[in-house]
C-alpha cells in the first residue's frame, strides 16, 4: 500500500508534522526507514542524514527502530515531485495446511467460460450456472477472513508449494503456503492463538498445522521449493484386478514420462516431463478396487499416472496392472523434502 502526500520542501528539511505524520499513526508498526530523492547529487548525503535525525527525534518515532533492511514502513522524501510517498509492506505468515474434505479447493477459482462474470452471451454461464466461481469452499476463502480481521488489513494472498485438486485430501503434517497481508493496520499479534482459534472454527475441514510470522523472502521460497510426495489411492477398474503383477515393481523407483494431462491441457504448456514414482505399498480393498501407496517426484500427476491418461503417462499403474483402471480417491499423505 502507498499512500502519497504533498509538500513543500522548506529548506533544509520539510515539516516533520502534518498529514503525513498522521497516516502513519494509524499503523502500528515497528520498524522503518527513510528515503531521499533529489537533483542534489552533493548535498544528498547530509541532507538524508540530517532527515533521519530529524525524523528520529520526532517524538512520534521514539519508540520505533530505524532499519535499512525489510522494514514495516518505508517513507520516501521526494524533492523533485514535493511528494512524501508512504510504503506500507505487507506481513507475511508462513504456515502449513491441512485439508480434511474432498469438496474444498486450495483457492477460489473463478469461472474460465465466462471470466467471473457469471453470464455467456446474454444468459447464465452454463459452466458457473451463474455462480461466477467453479469452487464452493477453499482452503484461501475460508482462512482468509481471520486474518484480515485480526491484521485488519485489506487483502490477503495465498501462495500454496503447489496444489492439490478440490476432490484430494491434504494429510499428515500439511502443505506449506505462505500469506502476504496487504496494508495491515496491525503487524504483531499472538500467532499461536490465532491458529487454535482458526483450527476450532474450520474443524472438519481445514487445519493449520503450523502457522508463524515470516520473511518477505518466504514467499519466494514456499512457491519455488520443490516437494515429493506421498499419496494414498483407491484405484477402481470395471475389470477385475490381479494384484500379482504389482510385486515387479513394489518398492522401485520407477521412470514415468508423462504429456500434459486432458485435463489442464487448455491452462499448461503442450509437453512431456519427465517423472518417477515409487510404489510403496499395494492391498485388495475388493475385486475392483485396490489401494495403493505411491511416493512420487513434485509435479507429477497422479490421477493419470493410474489412468494413463490415453497414452499421455507412460508408463502408467494401467500398464502394469493390464486392467483399464482410473482414481477412485486421493489423499496426499505427506509432503516430502523439497527437492531442488
Ligand atoms: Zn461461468
């Protein structure tokens, strides 16, 4: 958030009161630092030192810490366009999920037809059925509120290490995500008891399992961070399956190529990635259904890899059990170390 006011620069310094002082005041915050920009390349130096000092014995900031790295506030003088600009940086919170239902998607996504705005061509989307968004509950809709709530700020971006489809449970100890709350009015509160109070309310569907106060770089580092993980499938084929040939492959790690998926191939790039899998554990759950658990390299895609998406995975748990078969269920079971 940037909030910008004028004034005049009365040599040597501008008036450390007025408007600009009192925007300030309603953020608590912690830390800050100060800008100069001017056609004086000489005198810059004094004069920015001489407005820290300035701006240091202003009474206002006597109990808040001068940085010239990652501060709450940033307050720009500007010379040459008379403007003091504002910086308001976000918080960012950092945390892992877990998501305890098949019906909840990671975020809210809004309809492709017709772009959110619930109509096509004059009538009701037939793909939103006028609903603007293609998901009910997510994880990002439901969290959300809390936060803006107790940080009283205006927006809130989710940045999940990777996704999981709406119909996929997220278990074990959870997917890291992190939070960048926009323009919060309050920077510091009891993380700990946000959570358990965010986890009571959301019982039954979504759980943080770990939730703290991070760095503007943690953002970076959750998207980036490549993750194996483990899953845990019903597989169902309308033929009956033979488990046998499965003892081949138990416990290797399996090459998997796999083309852009059916499903996503109108949002991803057309091509052939290259992927492993490792089936860790396989059981008769009935003569059509089996489970199996899988541990597998990040990005690659599960329900195909069983399917074999029409040739798309090769090879695919079809290949190997010789039965047409598709995903039943899927729950992530756990999200492993990131792999670089
Ligand atoms: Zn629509």
């Amino acid at each position: 958030m940037v909030h910008i006011h004028h004034f005049t620069f009365q040599e040597p310094l501008p008036r450390l009161s007025g408007g600009w002082l009192s925007v300030l005041e309603t953020y608590a915050f912690q830390t800050y630092t100060i800008g100069l920009r001017t056609s004086k390349i000489e005198g810059k130096k004094p004069l920015l030192a001489a407005l820290r000092q300035a701006v240091a014995e202003t009474p206002f900031f006597a109990d808040k810490q001068f940085v010239l790295q990652h501060p709450d506030v940033e307050i720009v003088f500007d010379e040459l366009i008379h403007q003091i600009v504002i910086h308001i940086f976000p918080v960012i919170l950092v945390g892992r999920y877990t998501k305890l239902q098949r019906t909840i998607a990671q975020t809210r996504h809004f309809c492709f037809e017709c772009k959110g705005s619930g109509k096509k061509n004059g009538n009701v989307c037939p793909q939103c059925k006028g609903e603007k968004v293609l998901t009910k509950e997510s994880v990002q809709e439901l969290i959300t509120p809390f936060f803006q709530k107790e940080f009283t700020c205006n927006e809130v971006l989710f940045h999940g290490a990777g996704r999981e489809d709406v119909d996929v449970r997220m278990l074990g100890s959870g997917r890291p995500f992190a939070l960048t709350l926009e323009n919060p009015i309050v920077r510091t509160i009891d993380v700990e008891k946000l959570r358990t109070h965010i986890n009571r309310a959301l019982k039954g569907k979504v759980e943080l399992v770990e939730l703290k106060i991070g760095h503007p770089n943690d953002v970076a580092n959750v998207t980036r961070a490549y993750h194996t993980k483990r899953y845990r499938a019903l597989v169902e084929s309308p033929e009956k399956i033979n488990l046998n040939p499965l003892n081949a492959f138990l416990e290797q790690k399996m090459d998997v190529v796999q083309l852009t998926p059916t499903r996503v191939e109108k949002r991803r790039v057309m091509k052939e990635r290259p992927h492993w899998i490792i089936l860790e554990s396989f059981k008769r759950i009935s003569d059509h259904i089996i489970e199996v658990e899988l541990h597998a390299s990040a990005g690659c895609y599960i329900k195909e890899f069983i399917s074999g998406d029409n040739g798309r995975s090769k090879p695919s748990l079809k290949d190997w059990l010789r039965v047409r078969c598709g995903c039943k269920e899927l729950d992530v079971l756990e999200i492993v170390d990131a792999e670089m």
